[in-house]
C-alpha cells in the first residue's frame, strides 16, 4: 500500500511526532516501502487460527489488592524535567 | 594484552579461588584495556569507581568463602538496563541524563552473584537495529577486520557494544537483549556466543521496553560454558514481570557433559532458500557433520511458515514499539522541548528525542494498529505468528534441537546497510523465527570467512530446554575449536 503525504501526517499527529514538512515525501516512500514488503502476508491462509496474544502460557499471578510499594515521591520525582510542590508540571490545558 | 583479560569466567573464578589474582586485579586489567580500546565506542557510559569499588568487595567475599556465582567477574551492562544510579540512555537522546532510581531484576541478580560491572554498552536506539549505527551516542565498531582491509565493520545490533566489548577483551562477559536477533546477530558478528533464552527465563523488570512479547535478556560470552554459568545468575522467577515463568534454574553447567549421542538435531530445509551465500550453506554442512560425528542423528524438518516470519516481525514488534515508547512524553523524565501547548510540547519533545529508525517504527506501529487497520495488520501478525510457533512445535515432535546459521552473511561496513531499511531487516532472517516462537536460541562461533571474520551458528531448543541446546553448543564449539582473534588481540 502506498501512503500519501496526508496520510503520513495524519499518523504523525496520532504519534505525537512532529515531522517536517521537507521530510513528509520521503518518509511516505520509506514507510510505504516497509508496508509493501509486509503485504506478504496476506498470502498467508489464516482462517481459523486464533492470534498468539503471548508466548508465556501462563496465567495471570493474583495478589492480595494491597499497596505494596511506594512511599517516595523524592525518588519519582527525580528525573523530571520540570517540577513544582512535589508535582510534575505540563504547559497549561485549560484556559 | 593482559593475561587476565584472556581468560573465560571458568578459569577467572578458579584462579581468585586459589588466590592467583585478585577480584582487584582482574578488574584494574580490564579497566587499562578499556582505556586503550575506546575507539571502539563499545562503552556510552564508563564506571571505573565503582567496578574497583565492588571488585574490593568481592575480594572480601572470596577470601571469606563467601563468593557468588559470578563473584569478581568483570562485565558490560548493554545500556538498556536500568541500573540504580548510573546513568543509563538506551542509546537515545530522549532519555536525556535519566538516571535510574533502581536496578534492574537482571542486573541486580548479577550484582547479587559477584559480578563487577565495568560500564554500559553501547546498543542500538532503543534496540531497534542489527548494526548499532542508529544509536544516539555514535556507532559501535567492531574490532574484527577483513584480512588486509581496515575498512571499519559493524559489530551487528542491537547489542553491538556488549559483542564489541566481550570480543575485544575488554569484557570478561556482557549482558544483552534479544527481540528479534538482537544477541545472536552480534554475537555471530563478533566471533562470540550469544543465548536468547526461553521467553520469560529472566526477568524483563527494570530493561527499558521495546516489543514486550519479544523481548528477552540473555548472556554474551566467550564460550558456552561461561553462558551457562551467567544465565544461570540472570534467570529466575520474577512477580513483577507478569510474563515471568515460575519455573527452576536448573545449573546449566552440570548439563554441559559433551554427549549428546543419539540426539536428533534437525536441519530446516526453508533455512535454505535459492541466494543462500555458498559460504554460509557450507559452514551449516559442515556444522552438521561436527554434530553428527559426535552421534547425533541429523534429519531435515520444515519449517513452512518461516519465509513469512520477517514481515510478521515487522508488524507486531513496531506495534508494540509504538505503544510502548508512548511513555516518552517529556513530562516525568528525560527529555523535554518546549511548547506552546501539551501537545506541541509532546510532538516536539519526541521529534527532538527520537532518531530516523525510532520514529520510521514507531509510526509503522501507529499506522498498524490505527482504526481501520489493525484487523488487516497487527491481529493478521498475530495469526501468522501463531502458524510459525506451531511450525516449531511440530518439529520438536520428532527432534531435540534445531541447527541453522545465525546470519546470510558475515559482518558488513560501516554505512553499507544504513539507507535501505528493509535490507538491514533482512539481517535478522534466521533469528526472527525463533524470537517470534518464544524458543531459546544460541549462537556458536564456527568458522571464519573467506575474507577472515567469524561466523556463527544456531541452535534452537524446546521451551526452557537451554540444558540441551547448551550442551548441543559445546559439542559444536569443541569440534570447531574456533580460536581466531581480532587484530591486535592476538598471541
């Protein structure tokens, strides 16, 4: 499948990545080469086989619902960038 | 080179025992081959204090009786594991000066067994490559050359710097990960051994994520031997990685008796397509024939679904790539470029912080699983990824390993591979099937090239059978008794 510009710019949005604009025709050629090389697999017969959500057979692990960790908000808080009052701060979302 | 740095973990940890060397010693030796190896780039970030530090305790240990499995062993964290206190990047700028306030389960239990980290491995960006060039704090170099020819080789990918570093002596051993060939490739590349274990053999806890169904740490080593003795240290059951098996360790060691007559060892015959490089397909034959010779039986199996295993890879792995680097926002760590609203923050927090290959995956994985198209994408992976398992299962009816080449080719140049996306994909051909299976995979070195650099094997066992596919391993490793050496290293 072959992705155009918008469509490209599209799923930029949906990502959260900024692409620039002199970037857009040959990124779309990239991804539209990958994309091809992967339709492969629609010769692949998969009626009535069910997908393969995971490797580990196992079943979930159940625990008492109980905090178990935590109690240092100095350590969480460490590495952000920005910081105020013990909270992570963001730009401004609502007017 | 120092004598010390020529030694296996085996030896190292008889000769503290009786008293030969230090733990201090050993360490310092590495830490002087380091410094005159730094061309390599094989290191982002070295810790010389510390590794003294703890080699001063594990003397204190060894002389107390005290000494771990892994106790005074020199090794290279891959810079993907969060290591309390160290700055760890996973060779992104996005991570920025992120330093971890804890330790991995992986890297804690080889801290817990002795071992002396000596720094963090340069690796891919978030792992994603089999040539280490997309990492954020340049390209890793492989200290293998062709015969009469310096152009400067890639040491494969991700773990390119863990394989550098472990070849070059300048690691005793090394960790990496492994979601699609990421230990194996390199290993190959580098002339080492590399383990991909059973899916949910060691803990994920603390390794920064990449495609959480694939991805597993494993050992990468100088021979079989020191891998069974290190994953053995790695391994174990973990509650806080839900995908964690609650299963024994057995001691991989003790399995490594040398017989393995009357084992069946299957040869698919998929894994020899029409463009097979003659040298590869000869070094398989003859591989074969070490293993045969030693009394196993060697029989064809097929695999059908394998040449549909790349493009699934390249499906589900960017999928959950996608969905796992969401995390990377700018707003609780590392990177941060300001905007003038939340989301102009995060779009261009993220097109500062990620790389070219980084963001090309994460935006096939948003486009995989966006409306409308994740039926026809990522659950159509999923089906054929489960069509490629049972073709293992199967397989593992009639025999008790599976031999393949590690790689198509031998180690490339650097910048050769870089511009086409897909055939740097095509690197990781004989790895992928496996990852996608889940399988413990082994990478053995067997033979150089005709241009002199080292190639690998495969060894495919059952689902955490590493006891066998070890002890296939050494079988190989002794029949091949590779023992080329880099330039330089040699004598």
């Amino acid at each position: 499948m072959a992705l155009d510009k918008t469509t490209v710019a599209n799923i930029a949005v949906l990502a959260r990545i900024d692409v620039e604009e002199d970037r857009m025709e040959a990124l779309a050629g990239e991804l539209s080469g990958i994309l091809n090389w992967i339709e492969q697999l629609g010769e692949v017969n998969t009626d009535g086989v069910a997908p393969m959500t995971s490797v580990a057979d196992l079943a979930l692990a159940w625990r008492e619902d109980k905090v178990t960790d935590g109690g240092y908000q100095d350590r969480v808080l460490a590495n952000a960038p920005e910081q105020q009052d013990g909270c992570f701060t963001v730009p401004k979302v609502m007017e | 080179m120092s004598e010390l740095t020529k030694l296996t973990i085996g030896e190292a940890r008889d000769g503290m025992a009786k008293g030969a060397f230090t733990a201090v010693e050993l360490t310092q030796a590495h830490l002087t081959a380091m410094e005159k190896a730094r061309a390599l780039n094989a290191y982002i970030t070295e810790t010389p204090d510390l590794a003294l530090s703890r080699a001063e305790a594990s003397q204190v240990r060894i002389q107390s009786g005290k000494a771990g499995s892994m106790e005074g062993i020199p090794v290279g964290i891959k810079d993907l594991f969060c290591t309390e206190g160290v700055k760890t990047t996973a060779g992104s700028k996005i991570l920025g000066d992120f330093v971890p306030p804890y330790e991995s389960f992986v890297s804690r239990k080889l801290k817990d067994a002795g071992a002396v980290m000596l720094g963090k491995t340069n690796l891919d960006e978030f792992a994603m490559g089999s040539s280490n060039e997309t990492s954020a704090s340049g390209s890793c170099v492989s200290p293998w050359t062709r015969s009469g020819d310096d152009t400067k080789l890639v040491p494969g990918g991700s773990s390119g710097g863990s394989a550098s570093a472990v070849a070059a002596r300048i690691a005793m051993a090394a960790t990496g990960t492994d979601t699609g060939g990421s230990i194996r490739q390199p290993a190959a590349f580098c002339g080492i051994v590399g383990l991909k274990p059973t899916y949910g053999r060691c803990s994920r806890w603390g390794i920064v994520a990449f495609a959480s169904s694939l991805d597993q740490a494993g050992p990468m080593t100088r021979t079989v031997g020191d891998a069974a003795i290190m994953l053995r240290a790695m391994a174990g059951h973990d509650p806080m990685d839900s995908t964690s098996a609650p299963v024994e360790v057995p001691n991989f060691e003790a399995a490594l008796t040398g017989d393995i007559r009357g084992l069946k060892i299957g040869l698919p015959k998929e894994y020899r397509p029409e463009g097979l490089d003659p040298e590869i397909a000869a070094l398989w034959d003859r591989g074969a024939e070490m293993l045969r010779d030693a009394g196993a039986e060697v029989v064809e199996v097929s695999l059908p679904h394998t040449k549909y295993a790349l493009a699934t890879y390249y499906i589900i792995a960017p999928a959950e790539a996608s969905s796992n680097l969401a995390r990377y926002d700018g707003v609780r760590y590392g990177l941060r470029v300001d905007g003038n609203s939340l989301d102009d923050m995060y779009r261009k927090t993220r097109a500062a912080g990620f790389g070219e290959e980084v963001r090309r995956r994460i935006l096939v994985g948003t486009y995989a699983l966006s409306a409308g198209y994740y039926d026809a994408y990522y659950l159509k992976a999923q089906k054929v990824r489960a069509l490629i398992a049972e073709d293992f299962k199967t397989a593992f009816k009639t025999v008790d390993a599976i031999l393949t080449p590690t790689t198509p080719t031998a180690a490339f140049g650097l910048g050769e591979e870089v511009n086409d996306p897909v055939t740097m994909y095509l690197n990781d051909v004989f790895t992928v099937p496996t990852s996608l299976a889940g399988l413990p995979g082994l990478s053995v070195p067997v033979g150089l090239s005709s241009t002199g650099l080292p190639l690998g094997l495969q060894l495919v066992g059952r689902y955490f059978d590493e006891e066998t596919v070890l002890n296939v391993g050494s079988v190989l490793e002794k029949a091949a008794g590779f023992s080329a050496l880099p330039k330089g290293l040699e004598g």
